[in-house]
C-alpha cells in the first residue's frame, strides 16, 4: 500500500461521537419495529464496504419491493461494540455490526434470553500487529517495557486475538499475559504515535487501512496477522441481531439478506466503482485509487460467508471466555445462513 500524502489519519475518525449515556435519548425507548422497518447500525472503515453498498444502491428496499413489502431503513454510524449491544439489546436498534469475539460474546450472554446470533459475515480481513521496537520480531519477544495499542483493551477483536495466540504460546492459563501491557487507543491515534516513536506506544494491533499506511515507515514492522492466528482467512466483522426481530420480521430479514448478497456480487464483478460507492456512502476525503487497492488486496475478501469464525468460538470457550460450547458455527448464526459454505 502507498502511503496517503500528508496525515489522512484524521479522515478515519468517526464524524459523531454519541456519549453512551445519551444512546437511548438519541435512538428512543426501544418500542418494536413493526414488520417493512429495520434500523442497522455499523461502524466505521472499509471492513463495512457491503454495507455501503447496501446502502447506496437501495438493496433492502429493492428486495422488500420483490417482496411485495416498501422497507423503510434507518441507517445509524457509531464506534465501539458496546454502545452497539447496548442498543440491540435495549431494541433501539434491529441490526448491529461488531468483530468476531463481541459478537460471540453476546451470543453467549443472551443465550435462552434474547438469543442474539449472527446473520452473516461482513467479509475476511486481516489485522496485523505492528511493532516500532527493532527488537520485537514475534509476540514472544514483547515485555514490561512494550505498550500494546488496541481500540478495546481485553474484549475486542484484537485483544481476543492476541489472548488465543497467547494461549498457544504460553498455554491457557496465561492468555492474558499481555493485558498488562495493553492499552485503549482509537485505530488513527495509535497509528500516529506508532509511527511518530517517542510515546509509550510500541506495538499495534491494527486494522485496514491504518495498518497499510504504517508499514510504509521504515520504523515499523509487522509481528503477527490475525490469520496466522487462524490459520488462514478469517472473518472480521459480524452482522447480528436478536431472535425477536428475527421471527417477528421474516419479509424484512429475507429482504436484508438477499441485499447482503447481491452487495457482494457487485463489489466482486466491480472493485472500481465499489471503491466509487464507498466514497460516496462515506462521505470520504480519501484518494479512490487508495480504497480501491484496499478492496482489490487479495487478502481482502468482501463475502458475506463466514470464515473460521468457529476458530473464535471453540478457542474463547476453552479459554473461559464464553461460557456455552458451540458445536459448530451454525450454533451461532441464524439458519438463512445454512445455506453458505461457512465455518
């Protein structure tokens, strides 16, 4: 990846930050939807690129015509898992979008409750941990004087993600042995300290495009990647939501489902103007050409099939992370899923 001229980091902060507290005064009381309305809340960077284009291009309402049913979408942006699960939850929103292990997590919690499970995967991408300390060549040469920066310090997808590697390393008991070190920081804040050196932050467990653009400084290297964690291409990000919509609304799933779908055949059969949509959706300062090469990496994959999810789900389980066992990873996920080559 070329680097973007000048500091771009400031084009990824989120454009509205809603206080937690303010959640139910901003989204409502959490009244029922009424079957033909969905409120999907995502968050921000290019991992959400079908969503854009779900978005964008009208798909829920397309499909919900076929249907015979007029859809009408409210689309809401926010950053972090919890403020996301709390709005689920409290049915102020229908549909969220988090990584892997918070979904899992809520999944877990909610189990004979809200039965909150996923509906499909938003696409598989990898994160890598990034060091500016030459003398850190792998995760096991990491120490008391190492700062590891990561956007939710012990629950997030790469906090989870650097636990399960921990836990091959050292052995179950001893996954956290790096929370110690690990500390909360916004992708573009510990993209710059990283990068600029001299701050206590030496290590970054990254996410596209931050990742890109550091390791186009000589100061910076890559230590891990969350798919040498699973072996291979993982699922980032999740789409879920709880079994009360989903029964209660069965036009208005079917509809979002088939919108996931056709996103990603279009994103597939046209990187260029998926690179365009994303843009426009997003309201983006950032050079087209530099989303484009993203979307076109082929350690990229937008599909909505999920990948090694399942790595996630048996590893935090072991771990003590979730407590319910999960005998595949249709446990998790809603049965329209079937239908995908998932895992």
């Amino acid at each position: 990846m070329n680097l973007l001229p000048g500091n771009r980091f400031a084009s990824f902060l989120p454009r509205v930050g809603i206080p937690l507290l303010l959640f139910g005064s901003v989204f409502g009381s959490g009244a029922a939807h009424a079957e033909g309305q969905i409120s999907i809340a995502q968050q921000y960077g290019i991992g959400y690129l079908i969503l854009d284009v779900v978005r964008d291009q009208k798909l829920i309402e397309k499909h919900g015509k076929e249907d015979g049913l007029d859809i009408k979408v409210d689309w809401r942006t926010l950053s972090g898992a919890t403020g996301l699960n709390e709005g689920l939850l409290s049915g102020s929103l229908d549909v969220v979008a988090a990584g892997v292990p918070p979904a899992l997590t809520l999944w877990d919690r909610t189990k004979g409750k809200q039965n909150v499970k996923a509906i499909a995967a938003l696409g598989s991408m990898p994160n890598y941990l990034l060091s500016n300390n030459p003398a850190v060549k792998s995760v096991k040469d990491l120490s008391s004087k190492d700062r590891i920066a990561v956007p939710a310090a012990g629950v997030g997808f790469q906090s989870r993600t650097l636990q399960i590697e921990t836990a091959r390393l050292y052995g179950n008991a001893d996954y956290k042995r790096f929370d110690n070190i690990t500390v909360s920081l916004p992708h573009p804040d510990a993209s710059a300290a990283l990068i600029a050196s001299g701050s206590e932050i030496t290590a970054h467990f990254s996410s596209p495009p931050f990742q890109y653009q550091a390791l186009e400084h000589p100061n910076i290297h890559k230590i891990l990647s969350s798919y040498d964690v699973l072996g291979g291409p993982g699922t980032f990000n999740l789409l879920y939501t709880t079994s009360k919509f989903h029964d209660e609304n069965p036009k208005t799933y079917r509809a979002f489902f088939e919108a996931l779908a056709e996103a990603e055949k279009i994103i597939k059969s046209d990187k260029a103007a998926a690179a365009q949509t994303y843009i426009r959706a997003e309201n983006s300062k950032l050079p087209v050409a530099f989303i484009q090469k993203m979307i076109e990496d082929p350690e990229n994959n937008f599909t909505i099939t999920p990948e090694r999810t399942f790595v996630y789900a048996n590893k935090l389980y072991q771990l003590g992370v979730l407590k319910n066992k999960a005998a595949s990873w249709k446990d998790y996920f809603f049965s329209e899923a079937y239908i995908l080559p998932g895992s």
